[in-house]
C-alpha cells in the first residue's frame, strides 16, 4: 500500500527576474505571485511547476497585470494555474519625460 502525505507545492518564496518594458518611464518592472498549493501526494510522486513569464513588455503597464503564470503537474497530470503579476505599474514615456531627463542630464555636466 502506497504512502502519502500533504506537501506543501507552492514556492511562496519564488523570485523573479524583472521584465523589461519597451518605452516605459521605468525600464523594468518586478513580478510577483500569491497562492497556497497543497496535495496528497505519494511519497514518490514529484510535482513540476512550469514558469511561463515575458522578456519583455510594452509600455503602458498597469499594476498587478496579469503577464505569466506558474502551471502545476503531478506526473502527466494538470492541477492547477496560478497568475503571475506586475507589482508595479509603468508609464509610458512622453515627450515631456524626455525633456525632462534630456534637461536633467545637461544641468549633471
């Protein structure tokens, strides 16, 4: 008779690379996940988790996006999907951001 015990699948302290953002006031943009996953599993069984996040976003991004997500299987099987978010959001770059870095840079020197 197979053994099982509760195990805990959710990386709750999974980190991610920042994504960077085409023409954003911001170049990149950190992200984040929120769950619980817990399962009855075989002492033998290994559960896999597929990261699927961009390289890159286009600018305007708003908060707590939805860009990725963390897709969770038990050998063949699919359990569940956990959205992967932006933490912040990113404006786009306008013409008076430009001056105003372009003006910045000049008072530097």
């Amino acid at each position: 008779m197979d053994n099982f015990e509760l195990k805990q699948i959710f990386d709750a302290d999974k980190v991610f690379d920042p994504v960077y953002v085409e023409d954003g006031k911001e170049n990149y943009v950190e992200l984040f996940y929120e769950g619980d996953l817990s399962l009855l599993m075989k002492e033998s069984e290994a559960a896999k988790v597929v990261y699927k996040v961009p390289k890159a976003l286009k600018a305007p991004v708003a908060a707590k996006t939805v860009v990725g997500s963390a897709k969770y299987y038990v050998g063949e099987d699919f359990i569940k999907e956990i959205p992967i978010l932006t933490s912040t959001g990113v404006e786009k770059m306008d013409f008076e951001f430009c001056i105003k870095k372009i003006w910045n840079i000049w008072l530097m020197n």
